[in-house]
C-alpha cells in the first residue's frame, strides 16, 4: 500500500493515509513499513480474512466490516497474551463498491486503530469481479518467551472463559432464521444486542497481560466452545469436562434458550464469540478474575482438564451432551 499518482494510490492518499499516522508507516509512500518490537520482546503475528456472503453480510455497513476484521485479528492477538503493535491491510473492492461504503470502510479501520492502539502500517488494495474480502495481518507484543500458545495446556487445572457464550453465534441465526420460538420470545432491545454481537465482536485486549504467566494455555474462541476447546486439549494431549450450565450466558441468549431449548446446542458450537478460553492453574484464578473485573469484562470457570483424551460436555441433568457439528468449519 503506497500513495502515489496513480487511481490506487490516489485511492489510499484519500482514504488510509490519513490514518496511517504511526512513524513506521512511512505515510504509506513506501513498498514496505519498518518497525521494531520494543527491547526484550518478541512478535506475535496473526492473520484472518472475511469474505462477503460467507463472514459477514453483504448488505452489512462497511464501517462495521472494517471493524469486525480488526477484532477477529485482535482477538486472537489478546489470547496470547500479546499487546497490539500494528496491522497490515489487504482488501479486495467490487465493482459496485460506493466511493461512500469506502469512506465508511476507512472511517471502520481508523476508528479501531485508534480504539485498540492497533495502527495502520500498510497493505494492498485491488479489485475484484467477486465478494467484497478484507484480510487483515496482525502484529502484537509480548515480553520475550511468555506468548500463551494453545498447545501446552496442563491436567489438573481449571477451564475458564470470558464473556458470554453463543451470542454472536445466536445473533448469526437471528438474522438467518428470525421467526424461530426462541426468537420470537426477545424484545428488540435484547434481539438487536444478539445482532450486534455478531456484527462488532469485542475482543479482550483488556486482559491480554492478566493472561501471561497465569493461563498455561489459551485461544479465542471462534469457531464454537465445544469445538474450539477440543482442538485445544487435542493439541495439549490431554482430557477435559465441562458443564453446560456454567458456560456463561447473556440475558438475551438465556430467554431465547429457555424459549427455546434447541437453540443451546448453537449456544456452545456456533461461533463468532470472540471471547478468550483458557486454562489456568486453581491459584491464579482469583489474580485472573480481579484484573478482569476491573476492566468490566466477567469470567467463569466452566470445567477441568484430567489426563486422557477428548472433550466431555455433561448437559444440565447430568447426562453427557453430544452434538451434530461440535464446531463452525470452512470445509
């Protein structure tokens, strides 16, 4: 991404240059940024791409498409503990795309660069016959050697997430399926915070640093709990349980459960909740929780890890739960 004479660069002068105000960036007159990680620290790097009709819709404001391909990346930034350094954009614009709906995708970018200290420092830009795709890169911090990874979770030690569960999963089917019982029992107040959650995911870069040293493992959970808990004692070589009723819920995603009971297996196994699972030793849980509290965002410890293999999910009455689709899969 560099601005110079010709439509593309004029493009970026326009649009991202403005906001591109980190030294590194070298206003975007460059191939490339230059930037150094402070000393003692190492890079955490992380990528994610949208694609209309498939991450997001395509009808949806472009400014909240910029920003929720900045927090799904941040998001994952957080789990590892590391603190935001910069982000790397790329994305492709369709021939119908509004000189408007760009102005409102750059006011997305800038906005959560400023929001999260996540600022620009370059990319592309191109046109497509296809989708609207944004591909954000993500580039964080942390003190050298204590990046959270999510293959070296330990038995004996205590599951816990942030958040609530199953809203951004819940207000996915909302808009796919409105007229289901679960759905029809919310006010709008709670059916738009359904919506919303799914449209801007808040990822937890307030607890990023709460995570080092106290988490023995951890990632964001995107493509479902139940999956993405899986992969992550899958990849530790070791078992774990969990109870479905304490996965933390919202007021929203409670009514629309209890209306309708169905709708809990969305719950744990849709996705898009953008919230951090970790596993954490029994003694540093109340360090953990005090931090977190005190950046407003909740906790709850919903299982344990044991020696063996695999994921048990015990149901409210007892009995072991199983599923359909554990998790979200692109293939």
């Amino acid at each position: 991404m560099s601005a110079g004479g010709s439509g593309e660069d004029k493009l970026i002068a326009r649009l991202f240059a403005p906001i591109a105000t980190h030294p590194g960036a070298l206003g975007l007159k460059d191939d490339a940024a230059v930037i150094a990680p402070p000393p003692g620290y190492d890079l955490v790097l992380t990528k994610d791409a949208l694609v209309a009709g498939e991450h997001f819709f395509a009808d949806d404001p472009p400014e909240s498409i910029a920003r929720k391909a900045m927090r799904v990346n941040l998001s994952d930034l957080a789990a590892k503990g590391a603190d935001p350094l910069g982000v790397l954009l790329a994305f492709a614009i369709p021939a119908d795309m509004t000189p408007e709906a760009l102005d409102a995708f750059a006011r997305g970018i800038g906005g959560d660069a400023r929001l999260y200290g996540a600022p620009l420092l370059g990319g592309d830009t191109v046109k497509t016959p296809g989708p609207f795709t944004v591909s954000i890169t993500a580039l964080g911090t942390v003190p050298a050697g204590q990046m959270v990874r999510r293959a070296s979770a330990r038995p004996g030690q205590a599951i816990i997430v942030t958040g609530t569960i199953g809203d951004g999963a819940l207000g996915l089917e909302l808009r796919l399926n409105p007229e289901r019982p679960g759905f029809k029992a919310l006010d709008a107040k709670a059916a738009d915070y359904l919506k919303d959650r799914y449209l801007h995911p808040r990822p937890r870069v307030a607890v990023a640093r709460a995570l080092r040293g106290r988490a023995s493992a951890a990632m964001d959970v995107s493509d479902g709990l139940v999956g993405d808990l899986a992969k992550m004692l899958a990849a530790s070589g070791i078992a774990g349980e969990i109870e479905a009723a304490r996965v933390p819920l919202s007021p929203a995603a409670r009514v629309a459960i209890e209306s309708e009971p169905a709708l809990l297996e969305t719950t744990l196994t849709g996705g898009d909740d953008y919230e951090i699972l970790a596993v954490m030793p029994d003694h540093e849980l109340d360090a953990f929780n005090n931090l977190a509290t005190a950046a407003g965002i909740g906790v709850a410890v919903i299982g344990r890890t044991h020696e063996g293999r695999g994921l048990a999910v015990h149901a409210h009455d007892g009995g072991q739960m199983s599923f359909a689709r554990p998790s979200f899969s692109h293939f």
